[in-house]
C-alpha cells in the first residue's frame, strides 16, 4: 500500500532541483540589491553547482557549509533552505524506513514554505516562489506517503500541483518544467495497469502516456541542468520496471562514477551490472558496498548490504564454488535483511535457499530442510522462491525417505 500511494503521488508532484536560478529573479527591497546580479554570476552559479554536486556524492557536511553561506547572504530567500532540506531528502533515500533525518527534513521545507509564501503574496511575477511552492510541498508529500500518512499525503500532493500549474508557460524553464510532466505522464498510465482497483480515481485525473513520459524523462536527464540528476534517478526505477536493463546498467554506471560516494547509485550499479551479467563488474561493486559499510561511510547500510552480500554469495556458489564463502555471504544478507526488517523481501528468502543448496550439497539434509521450509514460510504464495522452496523441501523428503528403506 505505501508503494502505491508514493507512486500516485509521484504522478502529481514535481520534483523541482532548484531550477530557480534559470529563472526571473526578485531585486525588491526584502533582498539585496545586487540579488540579481549575484545569483546570475557565474562564479556563484559555479559554487552552487559544486556544492549540489557534493550533496549528491553524500559530502553533506561540505556541501552545508556552501548552503549556510546562501543562507546568509540571502536569508530571506527560499532556496538555501529548499538545498537544505534536499540534502536531508536524501540522508533518507538510501533506506526510506530510516526516519532519523524526518524531524530536519519537514522543518528545512517548512521554512522554503514560509519564506516563499512570502515572496509570492508580495512580488507581482509569481514564477520563482511557486516554483519552490510546488518543489517543497512535493518532496513533503513524498515523505509524507512513505510514512503512511495518505491524508498529510494528498493534502501536499495537492499543493503542489496547485502551483506547479502556475509554473507552466512561465520563463526559459523547459526543460526543468518537462520533468513534472515526464513523471506525470508515466505514472499515470503506469498505475491504473499496475493496480486496476484505483482506474476509477486515476479516471479523474488527465491521461497519461508511459512512452513518452519516459522519453521526456530522457529529454530532461540528458539537456536540464538542474533536474538532471533527479531526472535520472527515477529513470533507473523506470528502466528496470520496463525490463530495459542494459539502459539501466549504462545510466547507473554513469551516475556511480560520477557520484562514487552515492550508496543508492552504486547500489543500482551493482544489481544492474549482476542482472546484465557482468559478474567482474557487480563483484567488485558489491565487495566495495561491503567495505563502504564496514567503514561507516554516509547512506551505506543495510538495504545496500543485503544487495551486495547476495551478489557475492551467488557469484561464490555458482561459479567460483567457495561454498565456505558464499555462505559466510549468505548468512551475511540474512543479516542485512534483519536490520532492515525486509525479511519478506527477495535477498532474504533467496540467502535462505542458497543456504539450504549448500547444506543439501554437504548432505546435512536436516539443516537444508530447515532453511527450505524457512524460505516457504516467507516467500508469497506461488512466487518462483515459493515454487523453489516448495520443490526442494519435496525432493529433500523424497531422499530422506530413500535413505530410510535403505536402512
């Protein structure tokens, strides 16, 4: 339910990467009077840019240091605040069950509210504060629906669509204004086809187009400047829910390389580079996962560890036959998927399988039939882990039946 929710809200907010640098500027009397000058100067565009790209390689005490300074020298403005809370947006994106970073997250939002409300009754053009409007209440209604809180949800889903409308045809935006559209446009043909019993809310809301929601997406990630990385960060979502994996191995691997410190882009580099087989590539992707955990390094945690320990454990089970070490993997995902509590999920039921197959192989069948019927209590009902768990624990009694007449 917290996955649909997130994915309808996702189809009517926009989520706006401080584009407001590209458009109309206020000089009124509450800023400074070189405001304009200033923000179009390229050498602070330049430090603003470091400073984005440093949040997104998870160097947030560096990148803070840059928004303070905007905070200072514009502190009646919305944007440093807006950066601000993007950079608690995502201390959260690496394991959205983390709610530590809540609290820091709704007040830097908060405020871009205050202020832009501000500006916006104030200021005749009003592009640039329901610019930030729309951004601060989209990103609200993202957290809000990862918490279950559907009312909070919708009431900021709403919002944001309120003054994402007014942005429309508004300034030299197109391409960051694309990026609302292209989520709008797949999502909302995606989720009627995903979960029919909501066509009759979704009827009320425009049509949708998949193809050329993920086509504007592409537009937006290759020519916005400032929704670019935003842009490709939901097309990794969209690649792998259209089985276009080699797209979404060539995109993650593009954005680990250029965010290196990124936990959820060289996550995605790794599950892509394993499903695309490119064993030399994923192995040393998970292994480096690994590593970044043990060393406490930002956003590298559970959720990415569970990925790269299975990764592993496969790679050491089927094809290096290390079954010492691909069950010290194993039971290292089981692990990560306890700290998680994703003990429903893929990698945990999977590890428990594997690590049924390798006590089968050591003829400890007792021990294969425990973790057998571990795997089956978890996975759901006619799934391929069901259907695997269920044939092993057959053909493990069917053995163990043998071996009986045989006595």
């Amino acid at each position: 339910m917290k996955k649909l929710i997130n994915t309808i809200t996702l189809c009517i907010l926009t989520v706006i990467n401080c584009q407001v640098a590209s458009a109309q500027l206020y000089s009124s009397a509450d800023l400074d009077k070189n405001y304009d000058m200033i923000l179009k100067n390229p050498s602070v565009q330049i430090e603003s840019t470091e400073a984005i790209n440093m949040l997104y390689n998870f160097k947030f005490a560096e990148a803070d240091a840059e928004f303070r300074w905007l905070k200072y020298r514009y502190p009646k403005h919305p944007m440093p605040h807006f950066l601000m809370g993007l950079a608690e947006w995502w201390k959260i994106v690496p394991n959205t069950e983390n709610e530590s970073h809540d609290d820091a997250f709704l007040a830097q939002m908060d405020s871009t509210i205050n202020l832009a409300e501000d500006l916006y009754d104030k200021e005749k053009n009003k592009v640039e504060p329901a610019f930030f409007l729309a951004a601060a209440y989209a990103f609200k209604g993202r957290l809000y629906a990862e918490r279950e809180s559907w009312t909070k949800a919708a009431f900021a889903g709403k919002k944001s669509l309120k003054y994402f409308e007014q942005c429309k045809g508004n300034g030299d935006l197109t391409p960051e204004l694309l990026f609302g559209d292209g989520l709008y446009n797949y999502y909302a043909e995606w989720v009627p086809k995903e979960y029919p019993i909501l066509k009759p809310i979704l009827s009320l809301f425009p049509k949708g187009n998949r193809k050329l929601g993920e086509q504007q997406l592409e537009k937006v990630g290759n020519n916005a400047f400032y929704t670019r990385v935003e842009a490709r960060y939901f097309l990794l979502q969209i690649y792998s829910m259209e089985n276009e994996y080699s797209k979404a191995y060539e995109m993650a691997k593009y954005m680990w390389q250029t965010y290196p410190n990124n936990p959820y882009f060289e996550r995605y580099f790794c599950r892509t580079a394993f499903v695309t087989g490119k064993m030399g590539e994923a192995e040393k992707a998970a292994q480096n996962i690994i590593d970044k955990i043990s060393q406490g390094m930002p956003g590298y945690e559970g959720v990415s560890g569970r990925n790269a320990a299975y990764v592993l454990a496969y790679y050491n089970m089927n094809y290096h036959r290390n079954y010492d070490l691909a069950s010290t993997y194993y039971k290292k995902a089981i692990d990560y998927s306890v700290q998680t509590k994703s003990t429903n999920a893929g990698y945990y039921i999977s590890s428990l399988i594997g690590l049924g197959r390798i006590a089968e192989q050591n003829k400890d069948y007792d021990e294969a039939l425990r973790y057998y019927k571990m795997a089956d209590d978890k996975a759901d009902k006619k799934t391929s882990q069901d259907k695997e768990a269920k044939g092993a624990i057959a053909n493990l009694k069917k053995i163990k039946r043998e071996q009986r007449r045989k006595r």
